[in-house]
C-alpha cells in the first residue's frame, strides 16, 4: 500500500490544524492568557465542590458525602473522582493539550470531520461540517452558562456514531472500539440527557442501516454487526460503572426518582420539565438567528427607536445606557434565553438540497434526527406529543429543558449538509440547488420584506410604558428583517459558490474554502454577540467568592453549623457553600424529601420570616425546621451586622421529649408546621414502628464529610435527632462500636435509639456503589484502549492485504 501524502495526509493534517486555530484564536484568553470563562453555573458549582475538592487534597480520598449544600447530599454529583481512572488523560491526549471546557469543541470538529470521511465527504466540504458542528450558537451559549458536562457530551456524539458506522461498514472491531471510546468518555461526564438522546440517534441510524441491509447482507452478518456494538457498550459501561452505579443509587432517592408525598407524581413535574419548550416558529432562529429577537437581555445600538423613545422621553443618559445595554428584545416562549439557537444559514440551506440531493439511507438517518428532534424541541407546544412520551418513555420523565433536543438537531443538519453537498457536486444536478435555493431565499426574503405581519409581543414587555413597547416592538421588527436579508446573503453567495464550481468554473478546493470562510464568519460573528472579550477574566473565583466581613463574622465560630444565605436564595445559592455548611444551594437534582421540605415547609417558613424581619421583628421560633437543619446563621448582606445569630437553631443533636407519631409522609409534613422541633419529633410508625423519648444530651465531637462523633449522655433511653439528612444507603451508625438502626424522623433527618448511659455515636458513609466498583471500572478502561488498538491494527493489516491482493 503506496502512501500519497499529498493526497491521503495532508489535507487530514490541514483539518486538524484548522479546527486547533480556531479554538486558539477565539478562545485566545483562555488558550494563550490563562483566563477563564466566566461561568455563572461553573462558580456555583465551586462553591458546592469547595468542601469535597479540599477533602480530596488534604486526604487523597474522596468526599463521598458532602453538607456543603441543601444540608447534606451524596457528593456522587458534585465532585467524584476515581484512583487511576485514565479517561481525564485520555481527553488531555486527544485534544492535545488544549484546556478545559474549550478543549471540547476541538474534539467535537475532529469527530465531526472524521465521521463524514467515512461518510464519503471530502475532506475539504467535511471542514465546514464539523466548524459549524461545534461553533454553533448552542454549545458557546452553553459554554457561556458553564454547561460543561453537556457541550462535552453533546461534542462526543459524533465519535459514538463513527464507532456505530464503521461496524456497519464491516470494520467490526475498531467501530466497537470507536464506539466504547466514545460513550466511556460521554458517560464520564454524567450528563444523562444527552446520553439519552445519543441512544435517540443510534437507535435511528441503526433502524435505517437495518432495513437497507437486510436483502444484501443477511442476518448473519447483520447479528455480528450488533453483537460487537453490544460488546462495545458493555465494555463503556463496564468503564463508568462507579458513576453509574452511584448514580443508580442516588436517583430513587432524588428528585428523578419515587414520589415520597403520597398526593405527588414520580420523576420531575411536568410543568417543570417542559418550562424551556421551544416555540414552533422559533425553530426559524436556526435560519435566521434574530427571529426572536436574540437573547432575552440584548444591547441596543444609538438611532434604535428604543432608544429615541427613551430620549425623547426625557430620562436622563445614565437610565437610557442602562437600559440598552440589555434591552428585553427577546419575545419567544421560553422563560428567558443565553441567545438564539442557530444552526448557520448556509448549513440549513444545504440539508435542506439534500432533501433531493442526499443518498436515501442519509437522508432518512439525519431527517428523521432533525424531525424527531425538533418535535421533542417544542415540548409543552406540542403537548399531545411530547405529554405522552414524557409518560410512557422509560427514563424521559427524569429530564428537563426539553429544547436541549435542539443538540441532536445541530448535530444532525451539518451531517446532512455536508453529505447532501458532496452529492450534489460530484453528481452536477442542477435541480435540487435550484429547487432549494428557490425555497430557502424565498423564505428569507418574505421575512425580511414582510416582517410587519408578527406581533412582537413578549412577556418581557410586561411592567413597562406603553411608549417603549411600541418602539421596542419596532427594534424587535427591525431585528428580524436585518438579520433575514444577512441570512439570505449568506445563502445567496453559498449558491453562487456552488453553481460556478458545478460550471467547472471553480474548483471543490475553492468551493470547500469559500463556504467554510462564509459559514466561520457567520457563526463567529453571531457567537461575539454573546460570548466574546467580555467574558472572559484571570480569576472570577477570586470576585465571585471574595470574603466579605459577614463571612469573617461567621468564621469567629468554629462549632458545627449550618447558614442561611438571604441574599442569593435557598437554589442559587454559590456563594455560602463555599465557606460554610448551607442550607440553600445549587444543583439540579435535589434529594427529593429535601425538595418536599422546600416546597412544603422551608419557602413559607422563610417568607414569614423575611416579611416579619422586614417590620423589624426577628421570628426565630417561628421557622421551627430551618431550626431543626442546624440553621445558626442568617446572612442578609455582605457587611458584618448584617449577620444574624440564630437563638432557636436546634444544635447538631438533641433529645426530643415528645414523639409525635404519624402513618404516612403527608402526614409527617403536616406535622411539621405544627410542633416544636426542638421538643418534639416525627417519627412513621408504618415504617419504623412506636418510638420512645428518652432524656439526656448530646455532644457534638467531630465532623468529617464521610465521619461525625457524638457523645452522648443519656439519663433514659430514648430517641436522639441529628440534624442530618436521612440517606438509607450507605451510612451505618455505630454506638460504642456495635451498628444501630439509623431512624428517619421528622421526614427527612436521622435518628437513633441511644441506651441510658454514656456512648460514643460514629456516623459513617461508606457505599459500596463505589468502593466495589474501583477496581473493575479502571480493568474496563483498559479493555477499551487494548480494543481500539486492536482494531486499528488489523483495519491496517487488512486493507494493506486487500491492496496487495489488487
């Protein structure tokens, strides 16, 4: 087999150097300054993590508990690692050296390009795919947000179906290996949903394969094709199985999981769930990013008739910056948004040629992704729909943001772009350029001239003067139109492009090299809008979680408790976690009695005593399970006095006098908001049958996020209530030694029967979720890159045998 660089390396190596410029030149500050992104999500995430990330470097173990947030969870989804798990390397290697989280997109052009070789896409039309894969507007808005774990996820789709088409394409062993490489790299990220939609595209492509091939190929050959793909996932799983068999524990127990309050429903609420649905006419936004108006917070430029009507309304330049520099121009379905999802003009115009122009088997492979994707897009808009694949489909109701359908489909219409490209030229069918071009420039051009028919109306309007929602309204209009004739240029000079070049005029290098310079300015240019100098600093840990002198007031007290952050909400909270135990935080799958507690007790409790605190009375006895959490400090503001020392707050432990008995969890809850939590305490006698109060006390000795001692000095035996979270699997709790049952009382905290006497109570956490899955998780990862060795070395010696046979 005779090597052609010129022809067979070279424009592989051009590629890679491409896609590595163009993550160093947009990310330079990243890259090259040793900035970072300033992640909203990513910070409060640090400050959840901080606990569990300092145990890990002052011990070498791992905090697998964590009281840093929402008073106590497992640390499974907060911060996990595992000794001598290789896939951190693995990444670093195949992204050469890039850093994290931009390292990403990297990975997901090379994926991207490497899949439409196989595809038969050369290599100069595979660049554009796979730039306008991992530049479009949805994975930088989500690396903006800091939706890490999802753009890695969302960027290891396309490795995941390169492993599945080359086993399709006989090359069995390395398409399994291909395939285990890139779901043991996506499963590490833990980011389910994705995941989920990645079994959504395979289960796609593999229908289409099979029922194109089952005359020519048989069943035999068909059965071997799976069983490798088998194989291949077994070992991918095998490689995460300490993250998914945490997380397999963890969600019963959390907010995916059972009902605990009888009245609720399983798995997440419905309306929750469907709150980001896409609306149906903003699925244009992937053809014409501004069709709604941008993102829900939009700088306006001088001459804008907002910004007229401002001025000739008399406010002062001060309010009139203010205002523009994040003008509500955003009048969609969704709540609010980052910016539009947009896919790149160009591209949708391409996959739309392919309609007439693609190879069947991809046509319906990627048609039916976009499809399917777009429908589960629209979530609530398309009720009938998505209501009842949110009931019947195993695992959907586990989910939220139902538009993060729209990666599947920003995956799928670059594929068939590039696809429907390649085609089109080598087969110089005029026909479904025009018929294409003829619908898409149509298309944009009665938007641009007939803008005027929408109404423009969006909720943001609400609360304002009438005057500066009309001359919003205005912008709105104005917004669309522009950005349909900029989409429709685009379009027009990717036509032109084309036709000469199947003229003959103009070569497929020239033609590869002109649309990727357009579709790169396109998206570039459109991404500035919303994630650009501006967004990156040296250091935003160092602002976000600058000590304030309320944190220094806090730190005088070196006792065990538990804060309460005011000024950022009980499910926002970033900023507490970082140095304290919180009761408030941030994550999106809560424990689920803790949610009860929130939705049932913690929300009025808090309310009240706000209301109250605002009149100047301090209700401490009034919020009697903020109390019973441990609860010793409310933070109002940043400055010392604005720290409040909570009198009622119950202490780590205590002996309740009284035992209030109840027979189901609504009724526990109810309980709640009628006893002293101090004095008294709930226990499900339908679970845990009659408990008795004792007498005595309890002292609290140590605490470590795995480990907590408590002396107890018990006058009569009795209940003892530890204001901890109640978590059935995994804690034991030993007195003087021998393991007790722990008890769950008032709904969510832990109890134990303490003898009279004097003990020594040891609360551990140790699951075997993850100290039996270790060792078999690493030999798994192994077994993967063994795999994929293997199977690049016989592919090799196999074509080297065909090409010497010919």
């Amino acid at each position: 087999m005779q090597l052609n660089f010129k022809r067979d390396v070279l424009p592989h190596l051009v590629g890679i150097a491409i896609f590595y410029a163009i993550v160093v030149v947009y990310f330079a500050p990243v890259v090259l300054q040793d900035q970072v992104i300033t992640q909203g999500d990513i910070l409060k995430w640090e400050g959840s993590a901080t606990e569990a990330l300092d145990y890990r470097e002052a011990t070498g173990e791992e905090a697998l508990w964590t009281n840093s947030v929402f008073g106590g969870m497992p640390a499974y989804f907060v911060s996990l690692e595992f000794a001598g798990d290789i896939t951190t390397s693995l990444l670093s290697i195949i992204t050469l050296g890039l850093p994290h989280p931009v390292n990403s997109l990297f990975l997901g052009m090379v994926a991207m390009y490497v899949l439409m070789l196989t595809f038969g896409v050369r290599p100069a039309f595979a660049i554009i795919a796979s730039v306008a894969f991992a530049l479009s507007s949805y994975n930088l808005l989500s690396l903006a947000a800091g939706h890490n774990a999802k753009i890695w996820a969302i960027n290891l789709i396309p490795v995941i179906l390169l492993g599945i088409h080359l086993a399709f394409e006989k090359k069995h062993l390395l398409g399994a290996a291909v395939m285990a490489l890139g779901l043991l790299l996506q499963l590490k990220f833990n980011h389910i949903q994705i995941t989920y939609y990645t079994l959504i595209i395979s289960v796609i492509y593999v229908t289409v394969r099979l029922i194109f091939d089952w005359k020519k190929e048989g069943f035999p050959q068909l059965a071997k094709t799976i069983g490798f793909l088998v194989l291949g996932a077994i070992l991918a799983v095998g490689g995460n199985i300490g993250r998914l068999t945490t997380a397999l524990e963890y969600t019963p127990y959390s907010t995916r999981g059972q009902a605990t309050l009888e009245s609720a429903s399983a798995g997440l609420d419905r309306d929750y769930a469907f709150s980001w649905s896409n609306g149906k006419l903003e699925t244009l936004t992937l053809l014409v990013p501004n069709f709604y108006g941008g993102g829900s917070s939009t700088p306006l430029g001088k001459n804008t008739a907002s910004e007229k009507a401002l001025r000739s309304n008399g406010l002062d330049p001060a309010q009139i910056n203010g205002f523009l520099a994040g003008a509500p121009t955003y009048w969609g379905d969704q709540p609010f948004t980052g910016g539009p999802i947009y896919g790149g003009a160009i591209l949708v115009f391409l996959a739309f040629i392919g309609i007439w122009a693609a190879p069947k088997e991809s046509l319906y492979t990627f048609g039916a992704i976009i499809i399917l994707s777009l429908l589960l897009s629209w979530g609530k808009n398309l009720s009938w729909f998505n209501y009842l694949l949110f009931d019947i489909l195993p695992g959907y109701n586990k989910f939220r943001a139902v538009s993060m359908a729209l990666g599947m489909t920003l995956f799928a219409i670059p594929a068939l772009a590039a696809i429907s490209l390649e085609r089109l030229y080598r087969n110089k069918d005029f026909k479904p350029l025009y018929i294409a071009g003829a619908g898409v420039g149509g298309l944009l051009l009665l938007l641009a001239v007939g803008a005027g028919v929408f109404r423009f109306e969006g909720a943001a309007d609400a609360g304002l003067p009438d005057w500066l929602i009309d001359s919003l309204r205005q912008d709105r209009k104005s917004m669309l139109s522009a950005s349909a004739w900029r989409s429709l240029a685009l379009v027009a000079a990717a036509f032109a492009l084309i036709y000469f070049a199947m003229k003959g005029k103009i070569s497929d290098i020239v033609l590869g090299l002109g649309i990727f310079a357009l579709v790169t300015i396109d998206l570039w240019t459109v991404n500035k809008h919303y994630l650009n100098d501006n967004s990156f600093q040296e250091s935003p840990t160092k602002t976000y979680f600058a000590e304030t002198p309320a944190d220094q007031e806090i730190a005088k007290d070196d006792s065990y408790f538990r804060v309460l952050d005011l000024t950022e909400g009980l499910t926002s909270t970033g900023k507490s976690p970082y140095r304290f135990h919180s009761l408030g935080g941030y994550h999106g799958a809560k424990m689920r009695r803790y949610q009860d507690l929130l939705d049932n007790r913690l929300n009025f409790e808090l309310n009240g005593f706000v209301k109250k605190a605002q009149e100047g009375e301090f209700d401490f006895a009034g919020i009697q399970t903020i109390n019973m959490m441990n609860t010793k400090y409310v933070i109002a503001g940043t400055a010392a006095n604005s720290v409040f020392e909570n009198p009622e707050a119950n202490g780590p432990a205590w002996v309740p006098s009284q035992i209030v008995t109840v027979q189901t969890n609504q009724e526990e809850m109810d309980e709640l908001g009628r006893i002293n939590t101090k004095a008294q305490a709930t226990v499900n006698a339908a679970e845990f049958g009659e408990i008795k109060a004792g007498s005595g006390q309890i002292t609290h000795i140590s605490y470590s996020p795995n480990e907590l001692k408590y002396q107890a000095e018990m006058d009569t035996e009795g209940l003892v209530v530890f204001s901890e979270i109640y978590y059935p699997v995994g804690w034991t709790a030993t007195i003087d030694g021998t393991e007790a049952e722990i008890l769950r009382t008032d709904y969510l905290l832990r109890g134990l029967i303490v003898p009279a006497g004097t003990h020594e109570i040891v609360f551990k956490f140790s699951p075997t979720s993850y100290t039996s899955t270790k060792t078999p998780m690493i030999v798994f990862q192994y077994l993967i890159i063994l795999s994929l060795f293997a199977g690049v070395f016989f592919t090799v010696k196999e074509k080297r045998e065909n090409s010497t046979s010919q």
